[in-house]
C-alpha cells in the first residue's frame, strides 16, 4: 500500500460508526480508537474490506488482513468498554492492539507543530496523536527519555525522563559489592500455593545486592530455617527478584519471616515493612489471619495428564446414531431413505433434487469425497470438508477407556457435547442437553443404570409410555405456536424447575460415572460467548420477532424484514418462515459466521440459563458432590472457550463464583493464546489456560532451524531457557502447575507434521493452511523438495518421531500439566482443521492408502496407520511422571545450557528426590560432562534404566545420541539439601 492518505471505514455492530483519513508514515499507517464502546467492529480500508481466517480470540492482539476479494468486511468480538485499540495497517497487514496507552501531556499545546524525539523512536522527530491536549504513547513500562521538537527546533536542556509503571530508574542506581542497599526500591510478597507450600518472593534494585536469603520459624519453636532465594532479573523493569518455593511437612497455622540480604561484607534485615542492619526488628507473622492464598486449584489438576477427545472423531460403536444430516440443517438435504425416516418431520426434508446426506467412512483417505461433498463443492472456491460427520459418539469413548487408561491418561477433555448439527458442535442448539447424535437418537426407555435424586426429572417422567421410541431430535425442538409455545417435547422452559434428563444426557451420565470409576476426570467445552443459528431460544426469537422475551439475549440489529409466525400456518409455512427470517434478520455473530450468533453476556437472563447449565453437569442426576470421585456423576470443570471475546468480561468473576461454590476442587481453563497473566493472576476468572505459549517455545528451540531472528528463528539452549523462565514469571506457581502444556489442539496443526513444516515458524494458528501451501505428507516420508521443510527428512537419520519423542520428555518433566490431543500418541499428521480432526487412527481397523494432499507434492502414496511403538513410548514417558510427583511438584533447577552442542539440562528436586533432565536437541551424538550437588552418588536413568554416577566433585559424563534424553533419578535419602 503505497498511497501516501488511505480512507480508513470503522464499523460497529454492522453499521458505520466512523471514517477517518490516515496519513502514510515510514511505510505504516496507524490510528488509535480511544476508550472504546463495548460492540463487534469490523473494518475497510480504502473499500477493500479487512478479512481473517483463523480462529484466534482477540485478548491482547489481532491479526487480520486486507482482501479486495471480500465482499463483506469480517466482524472482530472481544472490544471491552473503555479500552484503547492501536490500529496499524502495512502492505496488506491490518493489526490491532489493546494498548494502556500513556497520556503525555502537551507542553507546547500553543504550538501548531509539535512532535516528539525519544530513545524509544531512535530520536527521530515524530507526530504522535493527540487527545485533549495529551500525546498519546502505545509504550511498554519502563524508563524513557525524550525531547519535544517544535516547528522543527529540538528544545534546549536536558532530556525530559518519562517512566511509565514502577522501575528500577525511579530509584537510585547500585552496584553489587559497593555494600550499600537501596531500601527505598525492597518489595516483598507471598504466595500461598497451598497449605504446605509457600512462594516468597522479594524485589530489589536491579545490581544492588549479591545474596538474597529467607529466615523461617515456626511459631512453637525456636528452630531457625534459612534459605537461599534464586534471582531472576527483569531488565525492562530494572528490578532483581529473589523468589524460593517451602514446602512444609504439615499444615502449618503460623510462622514468622525476616528476609536477610547480603552485599559485600554487610547483611540487611527485612520484614516487609521495616529494615535494620541489626538482628533486632519484629519478624512478620504469617497465620490465617493474613488470608495469602490468591486463589485455590484444584490438586488433581496438577497432577492431570490431559487427553482431548473431539467425539465425532473418535470411536464410532453405535450406527444407529450416527447424523442423517449436518451442520447445513435437513433442508439442504433430500431424505435418505436408507436411514432412519421417523428420526424428524418429513416437512423438515429438502426438494428431491437434493442430494442425500451420508456420512464419510471412517478408515477412507481423508482427501476422497461423498456425493453430496462432490455435488455441493461445484462453483465453491473452499472444500465443504469442515461439515462432514463420521459418527463418533459417547459409547465409543466408553468402550476406549481402557486404552486410557492403559495410556495412562487421568484427565480428558471433551470438545463440545452439547445438542448441535455441527460435528465440532462449537456452536449449541440447547446447553442443557447432550447432543442425540452422541448420545441417541431413538429413545429406549432405559436409565442405563444411573440414579437420579427425588427433585431431578428424567425423560421418563415426562414422557411415560412415549419414553420409547421417541426421537430426541423432534423433541428437543422449541414449539413456536400452540399451547406448548416456548418449551420443547420435553416442557422444558428457560426455567430450570422445568429441566430434565434426556436419554442422551443420562448416556452421559454413564459416561462421567465410568471416567470416574477409572480415576480419570472429565471436563466439557464451554462455549458461552454464542450459539448455533438453530439454538431455541434464537428460533423463539425468529419467530416472535421485537416482541420474543428473548430478543435481547443476542444482538441483533435489525427486524425490519421480520415476518411474524401466525398460528394458522401449516408446519412446512412456519419452517419456510423461520428460514426466511434467519436469512433476512440482522444480527451480530461471531467471526462474522452468521450461524454462529452472540450472546449478550450483560443480559441477566442469558446469564442465569448459562449458569444453571453448568450446576446441573457439575451435580450431575444425583444432584450433589461426592467426597470420592469414584462415586461422583457430575464433570470436574470447563474449557472457556474464545472467553475475552464476551464483552462482559465481569461475566467470568460471576462464572468462577458460580463453579466454586458449586464444586469446590473444580477446574477452569481458558481459550488464550498469548500472555493471559491478566485473566489468571487475580484469581477471580480462571485457574489456567491452554498453554499455547508454552508450545511457541517447543517450536521454537525444537522445531525451528533458522539462524535469522524472527518467527522461524532456532532458539539456542540459552535462549530456551530464558524464555521458559520469563513465562514461568507470568502466573503465580500454582497456576503454572495447572497450566494445560498442550502438543496441539483441534485449532493448529498436528505437532508431528509441525516438525517438518519448520518453515512455518512459530506461528501457531493458520487457517486453511493446506491451501496456503502446508507438507501435510506423512511425516517420515517428508523432503526438503518442500517449500516449508528444511531437512531432507526421508533420508535423513534423525526421523520426525525422534524430535516427537524428545519434545514428550520435556513435556512430561516441566512444569504444568501435560495435553495430548487424540492421535498424537498414534502419530497422526495432518494441517490445521480440517485436517488435524481426522478420524482416529484405530488399529483394528485397514485404512485406505492416502495420497499426500500438500500442493507441492511427487505422487506419493502410503500406508495411514497406527505407531504402535510410538504408543508403547508414551506409555512408558505418561508412567514416569504419574510415578515420580517430583516431576509435578519440584522445584526447577537450570543446571546447564549449551548452546554449541545444542544441549539443555534441568533439575526438578525436592528434599527427598533428585531428577536431572538431559535433553539433546543436536543432530548429532554428543559426550556431554556437567556438574550436580549431589557428589560420590548413583543415578538411575529411568529411560534406559542404566546406572549413572557422579564423581567426588558431582561432575557426571553420559553419551547421548541425537534427539535422545535421560532422566536421572537420585534415590531417597541421598539428597545434599542446597
């Protein structure tokens, strides 16, 4: 884009809210929308409307981009009242950013042409905006320098300081070994991790002090502990922190603490208030009555080895469930007479010139098509493949528990389950009630062994005799005439007196009982923010119009070409209209995708159903919470969905406080892909996240071979351990423990193909990535002939699956709590959706060969089948951790980085175990010598089982071939305390 004025069009909830021109500057155009009003915008530049193709929530930036092609500019969700939004546009590149803008006051405000030189703009006289006479800066905390330059005249004097935040540069500059301390810049704080386990942390100026220690005594004893805190320095701030994690044997009701710092020759005493270079000022007393704890999450969360379950992808054991239609609703489809014909009205069918729905065959090559895929594909420029169905379905989960278990998985979540058309069901028809094509279809009359409390209401109660035989699908219908007007076959309302227990729900039921039974825990997706075009509650509104009691649970816009259902109207007239006011009705949705409205999350009665959902699946039919799993029927949490896209963000603090009280030991994650420190660190929202940044760095020091800085930059072993230890700096400790370290998700490509797609960097979600020129060969069969791998990797020694395997050993010894998306113990391969959600690659069954499916491609065809080996190895990796609570409660220690043999070595300790974690990320074999605590001591490699030891001196040597590991384990007992 090389017009010196672009015309910028800004759109919010579908109409036009502003135009502004924009003025080029140094190749980039940029404007700032200050103290923003709550709404979904979307945006044109120059006409051309602004489009995106991932999935990614906006949290705190946005990428999209400008197409010409586009007729319609994409709706972005996620703008809170009140925040700052930096646009930049470049080339074709449209960004946007929630910024804390710094107001800078205008000293010149008489003055036509004032700009500003700084260090953060290399001195280079610039315009900024301004806004009641104030610059407005888009600048990180931090010292800053700078000078205004007026009608081209750089100002006399000194550089004004302008520091943003609290840093080091408010305070006096030190130096370590002079023997002074800057007391003025000493902060501490305590973390209650737990009721054993305390993080103590203390702030210092940056270079001030050499040695940082704790002194603990317990209140009925004179005992002194005293311990050495590790320092991590923040040079954006210019502070040093000192931070220690105690662990206590027992719960402890109170101590006291003196921080004890040392330089040169000299010590300082602490309390968190006073000082005194003297042993002689108060301790400060911790008890119960200091309420510490930032906010409890549950143990089992901790220690959780995650397993994601996308259900339709699974296992299919019941046909008879199986979807006679999709995401495109029956009308798009003529009846199929071959399968089930009472399963909904026949008025609901459309025109035989349709095609016939079928659903895809399991074990087929992923790229091969149905006939109506074939027929409806025609004069589309996209694959339809995104709403195929194959059938998976909650029996099929329950009949794979055991290879679970015998994986060693203790944690699942579920894609959603809820009743929806959608085979990823991201968007709901009803919250309340399990999806039939899941669950069933046909109802039995059976309870399938569940119990329910005396004030909980199954589909028996309701229906009687008609309990059998029934369709699920029909009577979860809302009826939009007659006397049962608002309530569906089952009189449910938006009342949860009126709720009950469908069959499909008590399946469930059966389900979470049997994950319980084996000690797994279960959690489900909440997708909150909106639902499917076919949601009740929205077909109420479709009917109803201004005038539905519903209206104001969505957005929308627009009834001007509503037309109203009249109870005199046929079936086949109410369906047509309701179609026709879904086509027609303005509303705001989310990405844009008009089957996928939002909510407004202000709406009390929106809240309350959302609310009353999640009690009724945590209490489960028994309508209570077991003190034993083993006896509990209710799930153990949630997954947030695109959680900061809810313009009520203030919607979570009542959600978290909703879950707790009704499970206390439940589990909330969240849908964040960058730094969600913000959502985490009150502990009033969420207890973790999907660890995405965590993965950025897998990529980046595994996976990534490039030596230029940027996204596909190689992390060196330093590197690596830097930027661990700066995540690790975002979240308070127990949130670390929670946090979902996740391979991948249904939202990015297979980690196994991420490998040799190095090309890629370390951008994570990319939609249509296969189009956009992804390997998606098998991996192992992988060259270099590819525009986006790097190494010949079919000739190659090193194979995908050494990289796979190392990256499971870091994942299983650091901190947080492992996710395996389904498959990737399998090694299954595949782009970002559609193509990571293939079905499960099942033993038992003969897959079709596939042909690869990459742009670039020499013909290949292959086997798709299992690595049972690769299964075998996790096994045995998810039985180290379970086996070694060290690996999930120890402290992390970084023993060495090499950067020149691309060799990292951790220590996960506690008193009474020792782990040394070595890792060799090198192409080649490398003899490898360090040194540890522990000296004149024998390890055992849990890996290889071989017996390792440490000379007098602690120096330990090993042999490690490429892409290999050890873990070495120092037996109880033999620890030297540090």
């Amino acid at each position: 884009m090389k017009d010196n004025i672009i015309k910028l069009e800004i759109f919010k909830n579908l109409e036009i809210f502003k135009t502004v021109d924009i003025v080029n500057k140094n190749g980039k155009y940029s404007y700032i929308m200050t103290n923003v009003k709550k709404g979904s915008y979307s945006f044109k530049v120059n006409g051309k409307c602004v489009t995106y193709t991932h999935t990614v929530p906006f949290v705190k930036v946005f990428n999209a981009y400008i197409d010409e092609n586009e007729k319609d500019a994409k709706i972005i969700s996620g703008f809170q009242e009140g925040k700052d939004i930096v646009i930049t546009i470049q080339d074709n590149e449209f960004i946007l950013e929630k910024a804390e803008l710094y107001r800078l006051k205008n000293e010149y405000k008489d003055k036509i042409d004032v700009k500003i030189a700084a260090n953060f703009n290399n001195w280079i006289a610039e315009e900024f905006f301004l806004e009641d006479n104030n610059f407005l800066l888009n600048l990180k905390e931090g010292y800053y320098e700078y000078k205004f330059v007026v009608n081209g005249e750089f100002e006399k004097g000194d550089n004004r300081r302008l520091i943003i935040g609290e840093t080091g540069k408010l305070y006096e500059k030190a130096s370590i070994d002079d023997g002074k301390f800057v007391v003025e810049a000493l902060k501490c704080e305590i973390n209650k991790i737990n009721n054993y386990q305390y993080e103590f942390t203390i702030r210092t100026q940056i270079n001030d002090i050499k040695r940082a220690f704790i002194s603990i005594k317990l209140n009925d004893s004179e005992y002194e502990l005293v311990k050495e805190l590790e320092r991590y320095t923040n040079t954006q701030n210019e502070f040093d922190y000192f931070k220690r994690i105690i662990t206590f044997d027992e719960k402890i009701k109170e101590f006291s603490l003196l921080y004890i710092l040392k330089d040169a020759n000299k010590k300082l005493y602490y309390n968190g208030k006073e000082y005194s270079f003297e042993n002689d000022i108060k301790r400060y007393i911790v008890n119960e009555d200091n309420n510490l704890e930032i906010f409890d999450i549950p143990d089992w969360s901790k220690e959780a080895i995650w397993y994601n379950i996308f259900p339709d992808r699974f296992y299919n054991a019941n046909r008879y469930n199986d979807p006679i239609f999709n995401e495109f609703g029956p009308e798009n489809f003529k009846m199929n007479e071959l399968s089930e014909t009472r399963f909904i009205d026949t008025n609901k069918w459309g025109d035989n010139n349709l095609q016939e729905f079928n659903n895809n065959r399991w074990t087929s090559d992923f790229s091969s098509q149905v006939r109506w895929e074939i027929e409806y594909e025609k004069g589309l420029n996209y694959s339809l493949k995104y709403a195929r169905m194959y059938g998976g379905d909650l029996q099929g989960i329950k009949e794979k528990i055991p290879y679970l278990v015998e994986l060693g998985i203790n944690a699942v979540w579920l894609n959603p389950v809820f009743y929806s058309f959608q085979n990823h069901k991201y968007g709901a028809n009803d919250f309340r009630h399990i999806s039939p094509d899941l669950g069933t279809i046909r109802t039995s009359g059976s309870k399938h062994g569940v119990y329910t409390s005396e004030n909980v209401k199954t589909y028996i109660d309701v229906l009687g005799k008609n309990a059998k035989n029934s369709s699920e699908l029909e009577l979860l219908e809302v009826n939009l005439v007659g006397e049962n007007k608002g309530k569906n076959g089952f009189m449910e309302t938006a009342d949860p007196s009126t709720w009950v227990f469908t069959e499909s729900d008590l399946i469930m039921v059966d389900l979470i009982k049997e994950f319980h039974k084996n000690n797994i825990r279960v959690i489900f997706d909440g997708v909150f923010n909106h639902s499917s075009e076919r949601h009740w509650s929205f077909n109420m509104v479709l009917a109803d119009g201004e005038n539905s009691i519903y209206k104001d649970w969505y957005k929308f816009t627009d009834f001007s070409k509503h037309k109203k259902i009249d109870e005199s109207m046929s079936k086949k007239e109410i369906l047509d209209t309701i179609k026709y006011n879904r086509d027609n009705l303005s509303y705001i949705s989310w990405a844009g995708i008009k089957t996928l409205p939002e909510f407004n999350s202000f709406n009390e009665d929106y809240k309350s159903y959302i609310f009353n959902v999640c009690r009724k699946w945590l209490l489960g039919p028994d309508n209570k919470v077991s003190k034993d799993i083993k006896d509990d029927d209710g799930i153990d949490g949630f997954r947030l969905d695109v959680p900061n896209c809810l313009e009520n963000q203030d919607f979570w603090i009542e959600f978290r406080d909703v879950l707790k009280k009704t499970k206390k030991d439940s589990y909330i994650t969240a849908e964040i892909w960058g730094n969600g420190s913000m959502d985490i660190n009150k502990g009033n929202k969420f207890d973790a996240l999907m660890n995405y940044e965590w993965l950025k760095t897998v990529i980046g020091y595994f996976i990534n071979q490039k030596k230029e800085y940027g996204n596909r930059y190689k992390l060196s072993s330093q590197d690596f351990f830097n930027e661990l230890r700066e995540k690790r700096s975002w979240y308070p400790y127990q949130a670390l423990q929670a946090m979902q370290n996740l391979n991948g998700s249904h939202d990015t490509d297979r980690l196994y193909s991420r490998i040799v797609n190095d090309m890629l960097g370390r951008n994570l979600e990319e939609g249509k990535q296969l189009e956009k020129g992804y390997n998606g060969i098998r991996p192992d069969l992988a060259s270099s002939y590819h525009p986006n791998t790097s190494i010949d990797w079919i000739n190659s020694k090193v194979k995908p699956i050494d990289v796979l395997k190392l990256i499971s050993v870091f994942q299983m010894t650091y901190i947080g709590a492992p996710m395996i998306y389904y498959g990737d113990e399998l090694a299954m391969w595949g782009a970002t959706d559609p193509w990571c959600r293939k079905p499960m690659l099942w033993d038992e069954y003969m897959f079709d060969d596939e042909k690869n499916p990459s742009i670039v491609n020499h013909g290949e065809v292959y086997k798709q089948e299992a690595n049972l080996s690769l299964f075998t190895w996790y096994k045995k990796i998810i039985s180290i951790r379970k086996k070694n609570k060290t690996l999930i409660y120890g402290r992390f220690y970084e023993v060495l980085a090499d950067n020149e043999k691309d060799v990292v070595i951790y220590e996960r300790y506690d008193k009474n175990y020792s782990y040394i974690i070595i890792l060799n990320n090198s192409f080649n074999s490398n003899e490898i010598s360090f040194y540890s605590y522990n000296k004149n001591k024998e390890y055992l490699d849990l890996l290889s089982k071989k017996k390792i030891k440490s000379n007098k001196d602690g120096k330990i040597e090993v042999s490690l071939k490429a892409k290999k590991a050890m873990i070495l384990k120092l037996k109880k007992g033999e620890i030297n305390d540090r």
